[in-house]
C-alpha cells in the first residue's frame, strides 16, 4: 500500500486501508444477511447497484450475503472533478418491472444525498413494495436530507476521497484502498 498516490493533477493520502473497509463490509453483510433472511426465490431482493462508485462494494457484498437476490444496475451522475453539480443526471434508467419488489440501493457514497432522493423518489414512482439504502461511507456532516440511510458501513468527514470504486474524474476507481485529497 502506497502512502501518496497522484491522479490526473492532484495527490491524495491513504485514509482507509481495505483491510478495514472489509471488516466494516462483513458487519453490513451480516446485517443484511439477517435482516432479508425471510426473502424467498419467488419474492427475491433487487440489489440495485449504482453504477461506477458502487461496482467494488457490490461486489463484495454478493460475496458475503446469502439470501435470494437479483443483481440490476442504473447510473445517475452528478460530480465533475471533486466537487457536486448539483444536478443529478440519469445516465442509465432504472430497470423495469419493479413494482411491488423490495430494493435494496447499493451505494459507494452519500455526500448531499442528491443522488439518493433522486433514486428514491424514481423507486417509489415505479411502485415497489420497500426500499432501502445500503452505502459504504456517508459524509454525515453534510448529509441533510429526509432520506432515511438504512445501512452505512462506514462515516467519514466532508473530505474527497478516492478508490476502492471511487473515482477522481474517472481515476482510482480499482486502487484497493481509500485515499483523501491532500490540500
Ligand atoms: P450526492 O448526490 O451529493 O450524495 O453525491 C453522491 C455521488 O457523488 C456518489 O455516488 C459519488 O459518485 C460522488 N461522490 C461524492 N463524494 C465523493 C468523493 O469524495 N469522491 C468521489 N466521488 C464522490
Ligand atoms: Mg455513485
């Protein structure tokens, strides 16, 4: 594990070595493992992975949980650089067919939560039966909206990071731990 990485024009330090992104994924997982445990093959979980970010931490949950489930995917977009647009962009719409399943939304990060009401108030027009949030970090000192985020692995402060499928335009998504902007 490096101590600095360079992408594009900026450095960055490590902040999270994957080792302890692991551990806090088996907590989730577990969580998860026991709270979908009644989900049946007729009535399977949508995990629903937002695509880039969330590729890794999809990933390694399908490794760690153990009830019936469906893998979709859809890409909303919103950050250029380091910095939020503030404009939530569908880039691959929701999959169909989805009234009347549970959804669980598997993030890589809540920053403003933009993102994650926009994808609610999408899941909730297509008339699913429940939905859930399932992200691997949340910057919870800038997380201000009514979304309840039922599955956090890890909180970090209101700083950018990268790796372990985040990205720095485009950059860093397969480096395996997590650095932060070194200003
Ligand atoms: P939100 O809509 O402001 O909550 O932003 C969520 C999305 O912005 C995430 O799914 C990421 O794709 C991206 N994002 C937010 N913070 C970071 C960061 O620190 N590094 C890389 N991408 C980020
Ligand atoms: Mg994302």
């Amino acid at each position: 594990m490096e101590n600095k990485i360079h992408l594009h024009d900026k450095s960055f330090k490590i902040f999270i070595p994957n080792e302890d992104i692991e551990k806090a994924i088996d907590a989730v997982a577990a969580r998860l493992n026991q709270d979908y445990a009644s989900s049946t093959d007729e009535d399977p979980v949508i995990l629903l992975c937002t695509l880039n970010g969330a590729v890794i931490f999809a990933a390694e949950l399908l490794k760690r949980v153990n009830f019936p489930l469906v893998l979709k995917a859809c890409k909303l977009s919103s950050y250029e650089g380091t910095s939020t647009t503030g404009v939530v962009k569908t880039e691959i719409p929701l999959p169909d067919n989805l009234e009347g399943k549970k959804v669980l939304i598997v993030e890589d990060i809540v920053d403003t939560g933009g993102t994650i009401v926009a994808l609610t108030e999408q899941l909730k027009a297509k008339k699913v039966a429940d939905v859930r949030v399932c992200t691997l970090l949340l910057k919870k000192d800038v997380y201000k909206k009514d979304v309840k985020l039922d599955y956090v692995a890890m909180e970090i402060p209101n700083r950018f990071i990268v790796g372990f499928g985040l990205d720095y335009d485009e950059l860093g998504r397969n480096i395996k731990d997590i650095y932060v902007l070194d200003e």
